[in-house]
C-alpha cells in the first residue's frame, strides 16, 4: 500500500466553501478509494495562509517530511492549494520528482505519472499564477476608486480622529453609506503637541518622556511609547495639502489621485495601501494618496522637516543585549514595573574601570513619577548572578567537553553572536506588534478589520516560533562542539568546578548565560533568576 500524504490550505479563517475540513474529507476520500495509506502526521494544512508564496508553517513542515521519504504520494484537493506562484509551484514539483514522490490533484483530475498531466499541471499553474496577479490588480484597481471619494476604509482610527458615517447618492441615485474622518480637538492637540516637541528636540525617547512626565496618554488609554510616536509623526493625514506636499510625495514615487492644482491648502490627505504586508509601513511606492474631507493641522513645511529629522536619527528601539561590559544587558527585568532595565555607565574607578548600574527605563523615562525601584550596581549583580548559577549547576550533567573547546571558538563567535542579537531583536520587535494588534482588536472586535488582525496575529505568532528555533540552532550548531547530541547537551552550562568567574571571556559568560536564563527579577535588593523551562 502506498504512503500518502494530503495538505490543504485556505487563506481565509472561515468554515464556509471550500474549508479545510471539507479539503480533507475529499482528499481523505479519495486515498481510500485508491488503496493509498494516510497517517493523521501526514495531513498538513494552513489555514489564513495565501498561495502567493511558499512562507506558510505547515506546508514547510510537509517539504521536510518529503525529503524524509515519509510518503510517496500528495494529494491536494485543487492546484492552487500548493502555489498561486509558477516559480515555487515549479520547484515543489521538481522536489517532488527528485524524491519519487508522485502528485495527485483531485479537482483538476490529473496526476503526474503520466506525460499528460504533468503537462496539464503545468498550464494549471500558469493559470493559477494569471488568476492571482489578476485579483492582486484588482484590488488595487478598486482601492483607487474608492481613493477617489476621499473615504475612510475602516479599521482604528488614527489619533485625532473617529469614523463618522455619511450618506451620498450613487450614479444610480441609490443612498449609500460611506465613513469619513471627523476631526476629535483634543487629540489632535495633542498631535500638535506631539510635532512641536519634536521639532524642537529632534528626539522620540525626550517626547515619550515629555508625554509620561504630563500623564499625556493615547487614543487608548495607553503610554506613548516611541513606535506609537513615530507612527504619529510619519502619517500624512495630519499634514496641510498644498503645492509642497504635493512636489514631496511625487518625489517619493507614491501614486498621487488628485490633480496638482487641487492640492490648494484647503484639505488634508489619506494614504491608501500604506501598511500592506508590512505593520511597520509600506514601500512609499505603493502608496496611493487622495485629498480626504478632512482638514490638515500642520504645515507641510514641519511635516516634511520632521520626515527628515526622522530618517537622518534614524531612531532605534533600545538595542537589548548589546553592551560588552554588562553581562545582564537584555535578561534584566524591573519587578515593579516589568520595564527593561538598561545599562548606564557612571565615573571611572580609582583602576580605571567604568562603573555602570542597571536602570529601569521606565524609572528613567518618568523621572521616577512611574516607576521608583532602584538601581543595582551592574559589576556587583553580574557576579552574583554568575556564581550562583556556577553553584546550581557545579554537581550537574551539563559539562560534556572541555573548557578550552570553548575557548578556541571565541575569535569565530562574533558572527554568530552579531546573527543571534539581530534575530533576538526581531522577536522582540514582533512581539511589540502583536501587542500593538491586541489592543486594537479590543476596540474592533466586531469590524471587518478583526479577522485580519488575528490573521497578522497568527502569522506573527508563527514567525516569533520560526526565529527561536534559529536561536536555538545557533547556539547547538555553533558555540558548543556537541560530542554527544541530547536535548540537555543542547543546552548545557560549560562551566567547570575549578574555572573561575574571571576566566571566561565577556563574550562565552553571556552566551551561557542566555542558554540558560529567561530573566532576572530585580526589585529593591531582591533579585530573582528565571531559568528557561528545559533547566
């Protein structure tokens, strides 16, 4: 009996057509009815995936266990199932071939132990690509007709503003419904605020700290942080319409609806397609822009300074983990607020050596009105962190191999260490998203823009996995030379009784101390280690 396998996508959450259980029961069907054996392992579906490229969980899953030989035979309910894309459809079938594996198509009827069907894949696939970039230009197509009304097209509001629904008469002289932006005063002051500030700091952390000094809050309740800031200065739809602005988005490449002529000073404006695919903004390319019935509050002159001021900081999030001096730099926690504490470095030492301390940032930021827990001399609770974690895991089975084995990789480490904090960054970054997407899926848990957002969710959710399992890769396949591979040599402490503190290059304590601590806990004179679950 052959060994089948079956993999279904939908790129909708949704119960209705062709859904993943209904793929399955007519894939299911039909191995039966031909004598092909499909274990559950060997069912793979995505679902909220599209077909335009191959970046979908399961459907990787299902290319490794096919490389495994774990079956000779997929099944999938329609062509496009696989790939909407004719380069990735082309691979996965030239995979297919390589490993003997043969391929069943249920809806298209055909498979590819004939000439005849792998051609007729083939012009399937074609076609299945064509229907796509057919829908792609479809859609945006459509969104530049709506452009043309100066609508709002749903989701949260930005700051300053709420969706107010108006009633028009059609071409057909049908009454119809549309959403604009109606202006809210005493958010859009606080843009104003906002902008000011900025323009005379130059700065996103000294705005953020203005905004808690204040107790200024945002549209939900929440503290401005510097991405939500960011977002505020970034978006054109605060922006003055005129001639200025009209010259500076043309110069970015953004598809410009409205006439030069139209952009008299009188509106403000929307840009259309500005977060596709991407939470943290679109290529400008793309964007497509188009006078809105709302009016500007800031100069197209500030608003394009601030743009530059912007790109030339080029401001980052606090670079976590980074500091070649303070071992604790990205795993310590404050306990009263659950802030990042950062490293701060004080006067020189009689030695020569540069005190530093960790700080609460949100301690820092508020000037103490948020948060109040002290700080801790960095020197002082690196070693004690270090030594008690020497003592923990002294009478262990985590030393495998020599110290010196370690040693030696030191002058290669710094590659993988610069990937490692690149790749922990990002988790940091998407985890921040996902916050962002909760919250606002709080207030839109019944609008069109919900399903959406727990898609981006989801995906996000699936990257952050994707991105520990290469942390985990770069710490088994490279700083440590396993003799022997288990899941506790994957993680071991390589730490030997006899080594002391001071022994160990900067660079290996805190790749050890990574392996196998989640976070410290600080809280006035009370410190807690979290080590990670495997531990």
């Amino acid at each position: 009996m052959k060994k089948g396998a079956i993999y279904v996508r939908k790129s909708r959450l949704t119960d209705k057509g062709e859904s993943i259980k209904n793929q399955i029961e007519i894939c299911t069907q039909y191995a039966q009815e031909n004598n092909i054996h499909v274990d559950k392992l060997n069912i793979y579906y995505d679902e909220g995936f599209s077909g335009k490229n191959t970046k979908r969980p399961e459907f990787k899953r299902m290319i490794n266990d096919l490389k495994s030989k774990k079956f000779n035979v997929l099944i999938c309910y329609r062509l496009d199932r696989i790939s909407r894309s004719l380069r990735d459809f082309s691979n996965v079938i030239d995979l297919l071939e390589k490993y003997n594996v043969s391929f069943v198509s249920i809806c298209e009827q055909f498979d590819t132990n004939t000439p005849m069907g792998k051609a007729m894949m083939y012009i399937s696939g074609v076609f299945a690509q064509l229907e796509r970039e057919t829908i792609s230009q479809r859609i945006k197509d459509n969104m530049i007709q709506l452009s043309k009304t100066g609508r709002w097209l749903g989701g949260t509001p930005p700051t300053g503003f709420s969706s107010k629904p108006i009633t028009y008469i059609d071409s057909n002289m049908n009454e119809k419904k549309m959403y604009i932006l109606s202006p809210l005063k005493d958010e859009l002051n606080i843009v104003k605020l906002i902008f000011k500030i900025y323009i005379e700091f130059n700065s996103l952390s000294k705005v953020e700290s203005y905004c808690l000094d204040h107790n200024i809050k945002s549209k939900n309740n929440l503290t401005f942080s510097s991405s939500s800031i960011r977002e505020i200065l970034s978006n054109p739809v605060y922006c003055i319409a005129d001639q200025d602005l009209y010259r500076y988005i043309t110069k970015l490449g953004s598809k410009v609806i409205n006439e030069k002529k139209d952009f008299n000073g009188k509106y403000g404006v929307l840009v259309y397609n500005r977060h596709s695919n991407k939470l943290d903004g679109n290529d400008k390319k793309n964007w497509i822009v188009s006078l809105s019935k709302h009016k500007g509050i800031i100069s197209s002159k500030d608003w394009i300074n601030v743009q530059s001021i912007l790109n030339n900081n080029k401001e980052k999030p606090s670079r976590l983990g980074t500091s070649n001096v303070a071992l604790l730099s990205g795993l310590i926690i404050c306990n009263k607020c659950k802030s990042v504490m950062r490293v701060k470095y004080g006067k020189s030492s009689n030695k020569g050596k540069k005190n530093y301390y960790y700080v609460c940032t949100l301690k820092e930021r508020s000037r103490g009105v948020k948060c109040s827990n002290s700080s801790i001399n960095g020197s002082f609770i690196d070693k004690l962190i270090f030594d008690t974690l020497h003592n923990h895991f002294k009478d262990a089975n985590y030393i495998q191999n020599n110290i010196d084995t370690t040693l030696k990789l030191e002058n290669n480490l710094f590659p993988e260490m610069e990937s490692r904090k690149i790749t922990q960054k990002k988790i940091y970054n998407y985890k921040r998203k996902i916050n962002i997407l909760k919250s606002q899926l709080e207030n839109n848990i019944n609008s069109s823009a919900s399903k959406y957002m727990k898609i981006k969710v989801m995906q996000m959710e699936n990257t952050i996995s994707k991105l520990n399992n290469k942390l985990n890769n770069i710490d088994t396949n490279y700083i440590i030379d396993i003799q022997n591979s288990n899941s506790n040599i994957n993680y071991n402490l390589k730490i030997y009784n006899d080594i002391n503190y001071s022994d160990l290059p900067f660079n290996i304590k805190k790749h050890l101390l990574f392996k196998v601590v989640d976070n410290v806990l600080w809280e006035n004179d009370n410190v807690e280690i979290v080590l990670k679950e495997y531990q």
